[in-house]
C-alpha cells in the first residue's frame, strides 16, 4: 500500500479553497497549480517572468519537502490568462527544464486573481532526475 502525504505551503488559498501545495503518493507527486506569490509576504510582483521565477522557487520547494527536484518533474503545464506573456517566460522556462524535457502543456485560461499572470502544475517521478 503506497503512502499518500500532503504538502502545506502556508499559503492562506491552501486553507480558504482546502487543497495542498502538493500530494506525495507512492514515488509520484502532484503539485497544484502555482503562482508567483511569495507566499511569506503574500505579495506578487506586476511582471510575469518574475512570477514564473517565484513560482518555480515555490514549486521547487513543496518537490525539495517530497524528496525531489525540477529534475524529476515528468508533466508541466502553463496557465496564463494572456497568451502573449508566455514567450518572455521561455528563457525562465528553458534554464529550469531545458535538460529536463518534460511533457509540456500551455493553456490560456482565467486565473483566480486578476494579479496572476502565470500558474505551473507539475506532476514528479521521485527519482527519475537521476536518469536525465
């Protein structure tokens, strides 16, 4: 029987919506859609490519808490409400996946708060960085 273990970011949407950053099940782990809220502070920056940068730190850290890396992530899927702002976001994109080469989907879609120029959900295979 796997082990199924949730991951808090403190962020107070975790608590007012009733999800987790992250979900650890067996080797896998799922993480919700994040945004570029330095949630700390909760603040947002006005510019998409640093909200990419902060949501791949927070992304970073709910994996670090699983166990693992950007490198193990298997599944990424882009979120933004104006299609426009992806292409600046690609450098970004690029330095943190551009070895890892996951499968990638990028969606235009309305995002819970009108500050929010990109979400990132990832799914990860602990492990699986290894043999990148």
């Amino acid at each position: 029987m796997t082990t199924r273990r949730a991951i808090m970011s403190g962020s107070s949407f975790e608590e007012h919506i009733g999800y987790a950053r992250a979900v650890v099940d067996g080797d896998r782990v799922h993480v919700s859609g994040t945004t570029g809220f330095d949630y700390a502070a909760m603040t947002i920056s006005d510019d998409v490519v640093e909200q990419a940068e902060q949501c791949l730190r927070n992304i970073g850290a709910a994996l670090a808490e699983a166990g693992c890396t950007l490198a193990d992530v298997v599944r990424v899927r882009y979120l933004l409400p104006d299609r426009d702002d992806f292409e600046p976001c690609w450098p970004v994109l690029r330095r943190h996946f551009g070895d890892v080469r996951p499968a990638a989907t990028m969606l235009v879609c309305g995002l819970a708060d009108p500050r929010m120029k990109i979400e990132i959900e990832v799914d990860a295979r602990r492990g699986s960085g290894d043999r990148v």
